[in-house]
C-alpha cells in the first residue's frame, strides 16, 4: 500500500477509532509524548513548585529581581516546568497589560543582541504607544522629571519625541513608535531615524542594557509596568562545543542585564549541572548570580512513575470528554496498561539507568516508552 493510500485510509476511519479508544480508555489519543516532543505536557508537581511559587509571590510583593536556576540533567523535566510556568504567567496576569512573559530560546551561537531584541519585540510599538501617551498628559515638568530618570542622553530625545508625537494624532505617533522601535532593536540609523534625535546606533552590550534598564523604569514610573518575567531555556547549548570567548561574552551579558535591573526582573533559566560548573569556572563572576538553584531530580521508585502515568492518563480522559462532549463518569475504563506492567517496567528502566551511572529514571525515557507501549496497544484495537 502506498503512503497516500495508508494515509487516506487511517483519516477515513480515525473518527471510529477515536471512538473505539474512548469506550474502552477514555481517551482518543496517546497520553503519551515520545521523547521527540518536549512541550506542551501535563506538569507532575513536586518540592520545586513550592519553592518557585513563594519566589513568584516575593517578587508579586515587592518587585525586587528574582534570579532563579532550574537545574536537572537531560530528560528530568527542565523544559516542561518552564513551559508550566510560562503558562500559569500568563493566566495570571492575562488582564494584566503591565506584565510580560517572555521565553526566550538561546541560540546555538551565543548572542546577548538576541535577548534584548527579544525583550524590546515583545513589549512592542504598543508599548512605546503607551508611554508616548502618558507622558503627552503630563505637565511639562512632570514629563521632564520622569524622562531625566533615563541614564541614556538619546533615549531621554526619542522619548520627548514621542510625546510630541502623541500630541499631533495617532499616525504621527504610529511612525514615531515604528521608528523608536527599529532603533531600540539596533538597527542601522538612518535619515529617518535622525527625527528622533539619535546620532547613534544602540551597539554595545553597555548601550543596549543601559536603554532596556531605562524603557524598564520610565514604564514602571508611568505605571504601564510591574514586571518582566524572562525564562531562558537549553542554556546548556552554550557550551564547550563553541570557542570560550563568545560564551564568556553571552554569560557576561547576561549578567549584565542583572545588574542592570536590581528591580522589576523574574529571571528564571533551565541547564544542567555540568553547564553551571562549566560556566562558574569561564567567569566566576556570574556564579554570585546564579546561586538560587532548585535541582530537578529523576523518578526515584515505581511510585514515582504510577503517579506520572495516572497524571498524564486522568489529563487525557478530561481533554477527550471536553474534545467529544460527553462525559465517562459512572463507565468502567480499562487501564491503557496495567499497574503490574508499569511496574516491571519502570524496574527494566531503573537497571538501565544504573548501568549508565545514573540515579533513577528520567520523566522522558519513562514517558517515552510509555508511548512505545500504548501504539502498539493502540494498533490492536477493533472499530
């Protein structure tokens, strides 16, 4: 049978089969994911959650930069607490317009300009709108005051020009926001960008976080900003496969842009403990930064792992009754697999671990072979 036709076939029937697995799981798909697909999972809390919660809290209360490290080895779950809290972020500040939530993925070649350009996209025109209009409802020494708290002599001329330009109309203040952008991402200036007042090009390290620290807190003075919540993951892909001199510049950046913001800044970053060891001997300087580590652990027994699966099956059953519109409650389900399955397996798994010098199971090679199993169950059932 040719691919088109095996396609066409499994998209005629997956109705039925969806159906089938349903009646007999309560679900219509693999709860499961393999190890190729790291995000958008279920979050088995454990002892790190409280402790990155009261963070949230502190830093909720007192806006005082909070620097957290995630780490683990490959596979315990770094990628899935970050995407948790990413998501929980934005659920609790979703009518909150003074909150970003930023995740920001590094790039295998080191960049710092990257992370700024990241940061500047995603607070956006909108954002320079925002503050062009308050400072324009502002008494004229208001407005000076406010804006002379800016560090940066250019910043302090785009930002008058933005309040004139909000004085003038909305397509004046449209351009105006669109141009203060592009210089604000370090792009090259030009004839149009001279209306602003700027000479220069934001091109330094030292320029580029000396203007986000001020955006930061002129926002924060016209009360369009309480926080920034930037979660950086796979730090580790910094790492000795590249030359010493442009992870050093990357981690000094980053360290950077702390020092930068003493206030108003929820740094949360995922790597491994070689990386953090690694990095800690490439520049010393930033371990005093880095020192609120929460370690993710690998399943520790076959509790550990029954409690997963049945986390991630109950998910399933709810997504499945909400996707169908019906509901299971009062039907006797089949397990997908069966507790003494997941056991011996979840041992097999253990042993394996040992023989490569590591402690427990990690979350992705159990879930994977969870996902293993439940296809080739899949495959068996009757429409």
């Amino acid at each position: 049978m040719s691919l088109k036709d095996r396609i066409r076939k499994k998209g005629a029937g997956e109705s039925e089969h969806q159906t089938a697995l349903f009646n007999k799981f309560g679900v219509v798909e693999n709860p499961f994911p393999a190890a190729g697909q790291p995000s958008g999972h279920p979050r088995l809390e454990n002892d790190v959650d409280e402790k990155v919660g009261f963070d949230i809290q502190e830093f909720e209360t007192s806006h005082k930069t909070q620097i957290l490290v995630i780490e683990g080895s490959q596979g315990v779950g770094k990628t899935n607490l970050l995407n948790y809290y990413q998501n929980e972020l934005e659920d609790l500040y979703q009518d909150d317009k003074t909150c970003y939530i930023i995740r920001y993925y590094p790039d295998p070649e080191p960049s710092f300009d990257a992370i700024i350009r990241k940061v500047f996209q995603e607070l956006g025109e909108n954002h320079l709108r925002g503050m062009a209009r308050k400072l324009s409802n502002l008494s004229r020494d208001e407005k000076s005051g406010i804006i002379d708290t800016a560090k940066n002599q250019e910043l302090r001329l785009v930002l008058h020009k933005l309040a004139k330009s909000a004085e003038s109309g909305d397509a004046d203040l449209e351009t105006t926001s669109e141009t203060a952008m592009e210089w604000l991402l370090g792009l090259r200036v030009l004839n149009k960008h001279k209306v602003l007042g700027v000479r220069f090009r934001l091109d330094t390290v030292e320029s580029k976080t000396q203007v986000l620290r001020d955006v930061v807190y002129v926002s924060v003075k016209l009360g369009i900003l309480r926080g920034v919540f930037l979660l950086l993951d796979e730090l580790e892909k910094q790492d000795y496969s590249l030359s010493t001199t442009p992870v050093v510049r990357y981690l000094s950046a980053i360290r950077a842009l702390i020092d930068a913001l003493p206030t108003h800044l929820f740094l949360m970053t995922a790597l491994t403990p070689d990386a953090r060891l690694r990095y800690f001997k490439m520049l010393p300087a930033i371990a005093g930064r880095l020192q609120n580590v929460y370690t993710l652990s690998s399943l520790k027994d076959e509790k550990d792992g029954l409690s997963l699966y049945s986390l991630y099956r109950d998910k399933a059953r709810e997504s499945a009754q909400l996707r169908l519109k019906v509901s299971s409650k009062g039907v006797k389900l089949n397990d997908i697999i069966d507790r003494e399955e997941i056991v011996k397996l979840f041992k097999e798994l253990l042993q394996k671990s040992a023989q490569k010098g590591i402690q427990g199971v990690t979350q992705r090679d159990f879930l994977n072979e969870l996902y293993l199993r439940t296809q080739d169950r899949f495959k068996t059932i009757q429409i």
